[in-house]
C-alpha cells in the first residue's frame, strides 16, 4: 500500500513491487537520462552558435551576441544536471524503499 506523506509528490512503498512497477521506474530512469542528453545538446548548440558569432567577418554588430549565447549554455548545462540528480535522488529513494535495489 502507498502511503501518502507531507509532500505531495512522496510515496513511500511498503509493498514488494512487481514487474510493472519495476519496469515504470526503469522507464522513468531512461527518461531522465534522456532528458539530461537533450539539455546537453541544447547547451552544446548555444555555445556554438557563440562560437560562430565571434568568428563571423564583415558582420561585427551581431558579435555580442556571442556572449549571451555563452553565459544561456553554461546556465542551460547547470540546470539539466541540476534537474538530472533532483530526479535522480527521488527515484534512488523509491528504490531504496522498495524490494529491489538501484544498480545505477
């Protein structure tokens, strides 16, 4: 039976849980790998973007577009991993409160 805590978003598992449930949070697991990738690769493309507006010639007034650019992809990495472990952590606690161990 799930047991609902102070924190909407809280369950704590008192049951074992069956194949369904371990294939959701597996599920759940890739997603979130998956979404860390996608943030990665928008960071990646903003910082080349900048990359190419600092090399572009004849066009030296879109230049300090550039640096915006920079400072979005870093903030943009920061808060895909910070986001990534945020979920990462939830999903380590329901696995911990359940049967079956966390591999990864």
């Amino acid at each position: 039976m799930l047991k609902r805590t102070n924190r909407s978003t809280e369950f704590e598992n008192r049951e074992e849980i069956i194949l369904r449930d371990y294939l959701a949070l597996e599920r759940t697991r890739l997603a979130n790998e998956r979404t860390l990738l996608a943030y990665v690769r928008a960071s990646l493309s903003l910082v080349v973007a900048a990359a190419a507006f600092f090399q572009i010639e004849g066009l030296e007034n879109i230049k300090w577009l550039g640096y915006p650019s920079v400072v979005f992809g870093i903030l943009f990495a920061l808060a895909g991993i910070l986001r990534f472990v945020s979920v990462r952590k939830k999903i380590v606690r329901y696995y911990k409160n359940s049967a079956i161990k966390y591999a990864g």
